[in-house]
C-alpha cells in the first residue's frame, strides 16, 4: 500500500474526528430536543456571539472534503467489483450532497435570525433534520454495495462484509419504513452503526493488509 492510499483510507478516520469534533463545538446545551421557534432563534443568536462556535460550523464543511476523498477511495479500491461499486459511489454521492444542502437551511437562518419570525425559524430548522433523516436512504445504499463490492473482491472478509451489507440494509429499511413519520429529535440509531462501520473500515485498510492484498503477497515470488 502506497502512502496515497492510506491517505484515502484514512480520510474517513479523519473526516469522523473532525465531523464529531465540530459537533461536539457546535452543540448548544441550552437547546431541548425539541425546541419552539424562538429557542432556534435565540441559540442561533448565541452561535452569533461565538467566534468558536462559527469556527466549527467551518471545520464541519471541511470534515466533507475528507469524506468525499474517502468516498471516492472506498469506490475505486473495490471497482473490480462492477455495478455494485458504480452503486455505491452513487450513494455516497448523494449522501454528501444530502448533508451538505441540509446545513442550507440553518445558514439561511442564522443570517437572516433578525429578519424572520420564530415559526419561519422554526420552519427552517426542520428542513435541516428532515434531509438529514432522509439521509439514512443513501447512506445505507453506500454502506450496503461498498460491503457487498469489499465482498465479492476480497478487499474485506466475511465477517465485516456481512456486517455491513446488514447495517446498509437495516438503514435503508428504517428510513423507507419510517417514510414521512419522523420524529422531532431526528434521532436514528441505525446511523450510528453506519458511522462506526465506516470508521473502522477505514482503520482496517489503513493499518491492515486486505484478503486480497494477502494473496497476491503470497503469489508473488520472493527473489534472493
């Protein structure tokens, strides 16, 4: 493995580091899990009067760089894999474009936070958790082919394959189930499990050889 190519297996690593980091920042303890109109607007107010807080928000939108490199090194480490890889580069496609258009709504919001009313507010905020519910679809999509594709060219074994097809699977069934039912938290533990599989999928090909990277290791010839 090249120094490239960890580069790309680490991304995901990185980009869960930073992601969580801003996150972590970002969070306003004063806000319920389901706050009124003026609440939004009030914690916007307080995001206004922190430099530290609008720091994070632009460490987030960094956090997706490294996640569209590591998108993209997922698909183009298991390409021999056909559709199923074409498949997963759609979804990771679409889930980054997801993500990033539900922080539209919020940033409208907090710079127009003097101008609107607590229902628009309140209107606003609900279409970032709305997209980002609707963002399990093609996160699990991704998650799903990416462990099939891994899968079917040995670049991961049974064990973390499966695991995968299952959570990818499970994430596409909770939000086709769940369909316009979405509950004001914007909560899914579903989503977890496809951010802690993509975090160690991306430990794993960073440090560790792959199934099919240990046979071609073994078939080559060792020359004196």
């Amino acid at each position: 493995m090249t120094a490239m190519d960890r580069i790309g297996a680490f991304s995901g690593a990185g980009y869960f580091i930073l992601a969580n980091a801003a996150i972590a920042v970002e969070n306003d303890p004063a806000l319920p899990d389901a706050p009124t109109g003026q609440e939004i607007l009030d914690s916007w107010g307080r995001w206004a009067s922190s430099p530290l807080v609008q720091a994070a928000i632009s460490l987030e939108l960094f956090a997706f760089v490294a996640w569209m490199v590591f998108v993209g090194y997922v698909c183009w480490r298991v390409r021999d894999a056909g559709w199923l890889a074409a498949a997963a580069l759609v979804g990771g496609i679409v889930e980054i474009a997801v993500k990033i258009g539900s922080d539209a709504p919020l940033v409208t919001g907090f710079l127009l936070r003097a101008e609107i009313s607590p229902e628009q507010a309140l209107v606003l905020s609900q279409i970032g958790l709305v997209a980002f519910m609707l963002d399990l679809l093609p996160a699990g999509l991704f998650v799903l082919c990416a462990a099939a594709a891994a899968l079917k060219t040995q670049e991961l074994g049974r064990l973390m394959a499966w695991t995968g097809v299952a959570i990818g699977a499970g994430n596409v069934t909770v939000a086709v189930v769940t369909g316009i039912n979405i509950g004001q938290s914007g909560f899914s533990p579903s989503f977890l499990l496809v951010l802690l599989w993509e975090l160690v999928l991306s430990v794993y090909w960073g440090f560790f050889r792959s199934p099919a990277e240990k046979l071609a290791a073994a078939a080559t010839p060792r020359t004196s």
